[in-house]
C-alpha cells in the first residue's frame, strides 16, 4: 500500500505543478499515470512543439517545460506509478480513499486530485485483423524500454514526432529499423525530417512510404508484417511492430467513479477549490468542468494551487496556514534542500 498526502492521477502539467503547491504546504504527493513518462500530452504528442501562454516564456518546448516542471518538483520527491491507469476508487469510514490500478496496485490518501488532462490515453490502434493477439508478443504502442530492442528488427509506423523520435533513437539500438507511412510527408519537427533523411542516405534506417501494414503474421508471437505500397503487396520480416498513431483520450475509469460528468468531464465548484461532488476529491486542469473554463495550462497551474490550499485543511484539520510568497518564506524541500533569496545587507548611509 502507497500512502500519501494527496494521490494524483495524471503526470501532466497541472498534475507535476500540484506536486510543487503541496510541497510548500508540506504535504507529500503521489502521482498515477498510465503513460510510462510523466508530462501527459506535453511528452507523449508534442514534445518538441513550442507552447507560448506559459507566464515568463515567451516561447518554450513542451519537452522543455515538462523537465523544467520535473527539476521544479525534485526537492518535494513526489512517488510515481507509471505505466498504470487509476481503475477503482474505494471511500472508507474515515473519509479517505484507497485507488487501486489496473495491475493492481493499491494508494491510500485522504485527498485525490483528479488531473488527468483529456482523460487517460489510450493507443490509436491500427485496423488490423488480431492485432490484440500480438500485444506485449510483439506488438507494442509505447516504448518503455529501448533496451528491449536491441540487436532486433524493429517496425516503426506514423509520421508524427513520436515515431521519427524513436526511429532515429533505434537507429543505434536495433538491427535493423523500418519507418513505414501512409504520406511521403512527415508532421515532425524539421531537424527530425532531416536527421530520419540522413540516416536513411547512409543505411542506418529503411523508409517506407507511402505505405500501410496490412496484415500481421506469427505463430506464437509476431514473426512477419504485410505492408503494401502503391498497391503492391510484400512480407516484412520483424521482431517487433510499434504504431505510433497518437493517442486517443477517454475518461476512462473514473467515469464510473460516482462523480458527476458533462460532457466528459468533471464537474467541480469553482467558486472555491475546484472540488467534486465527492468530498476530498478534486478535478483540476482539462479533465473539468465550470462555467467560463478554459482549457489552458495556465488556468490548470491556477486550479492547483487553489486545490492544495484546501486540501491542506483537509489533511490538518483545525490547523492555521498563513501564506507567505516564496520571496519571503523561500522554499524547503523534503530532501533537506533549501532555496531562498539573499539576505539583505545592512548598511547605514554616511
């Protein structure tokens, strides 16, 4: 059992930034994502698009923004459960929860702060005749591990910044590496182009476009692909398939979670702290709802913060917090660290 303070379900932004307004209440965070990163959208689609409504960056990556969101948290050391999605909710006597996984691992909090973005995202599927009997024999929609490929043939399909990401990054791992997709044009970022032009001038990957898989063959495991290009069919022997086609979101689980839902999404008091209508459960960032919300990453850093506020009388009842800006009371992280501004010199004027 993982016990914390307050459980969070969604590793995006809003979610990474409550980690940092809890540790300066001192309260401790944990984090449930069914991603195998943290960053949510920011790491999984857009890594390398630029994000301009962040307050004092006029430009930065999404990429940029998840690591610098990440160095901002390290001193508060929240837990991660990734690579999982928050399946049930249990409400006990004392009013705090117990979420249990889809593998099975089980969190106890007496605050839940529901952050899961669009919902949890799942794995847009190619359209392939017993594609689910590949899955984890070969066939895989995340690449946790790069290791796992190592000295094998790999099959990459999807044109977007995830499969030329990970098809230069296998380019050194595997054997052998195919890029496969439908267009002759890619939607990645430039230097991806060219570098994924490159690598192909000198061998180190084969591409294949415009092409689709069409049919997937293996006994036990994945063993060949049917790819067809300007209606020409050839079998593709490989190790491993991984379409990278996006992600598709859904409420998933928690909409059955007794919480009250318009229009996929979660319905909350904004008047006062972005609360549900259960009790010790909140929903902030894209995954609510309220009259006049927006779904910016700025209104989800400002949902969080009041969140925690709250969260902390919960957790403390009956106890005062007066809040100083961190100019004045610094910032003491849970790992002995401490960040404040320099003390003033006292001089008298002659």
């Amino acid at each position: 059992m993982i016990k914390t303070d307050i459980l969070i379900i969604g590793a995006g932004p809003t979610g990474l930034f409550a980690v940092f307004e809890a540790g300066l209440l001192k309260l401790k965070c944990h984090i449930i994502d069914a991603l195998p990163q943290p960053g949510g959208q920011l790491s999984e689609i857009y890594p390398k698009k630029p994000i301009y409504d962040i307050p004092g960056f006029p430009e930065v990556l999404a990429g940029g923004l998840v690591d610098n969101l990440m160095n901002q948290i390290k001193a508060f050391e929240p837990g991660f459960t990734l690579g999982e999605r928050a399946e049930t909710i249990e409400k006990l006597d004392d009013g705090s929860f117990i979420v249990t996984t889809n593998k099975g691992t089980k969190h106890h909090a007496p605050v839940i702060a529901i952050a899961g973005g669009l919902g949890s995202f799942e794995p847009r599927k190619p359209p392939l005749n017993n594609i689910d009997l590949y899955e984890d024999k070969g066939i895989a929609y995340f690449i946790k591990n790069p290791e796992i490929y190592r000295d094998k043939k790999v099959v990459i399909a999807g044109g977007g910044d995830s499969a030329l990401d990970w098809t230069i990054y296998l380019a050194d791992v595997a054997s052998e590496v195919t890029l496969i997709h439908r267009r002759n044009e890619f939607r990645g970022a430039l230097d991806s182009v060219e570098k994924a032009q490159e690598l192909r001038k000198l061998g180190k990957i084969n591409l294949i476009t415009p092409a689709e898989v069409t049919e997937l063959h293996g006994d036990e495991k994945l063993e060949a692909l049917t790819v067809s290009r300007n209606g020409i069919e050839e079998r593709l022997e490989t190790d491993h398939f991984i379409p990278l086609f996006g992600l598709a979101p859904k409420l998933g689980p928690m909409a059955n979670w007794g919480l009250e839902i318009e229009k996929n999404a979660i319905k909350v008091n904004n008047a006062l702290d972005y609360q549900t209508n259960i009790p010790g459960i909140f929903a902030i960032g894209d995954v609510n709802t309220y009259p006049g919300k927006l779904k910016l990453i700025l209104c989800g850093f400002h949902e969080a913060t009041l969140m925690c506020q709250s969260a902390f009388q919960i957790v403390n009842p009956g106890k005062k917090y007066v809040m100083k800006y961190t100019t004045v009371s610094g910032v003491d992280g849970f790992d002995g660290s401490r960040k404040e501004a320099p003390k003033a010199v006292i001089k008298s004027i002659e």
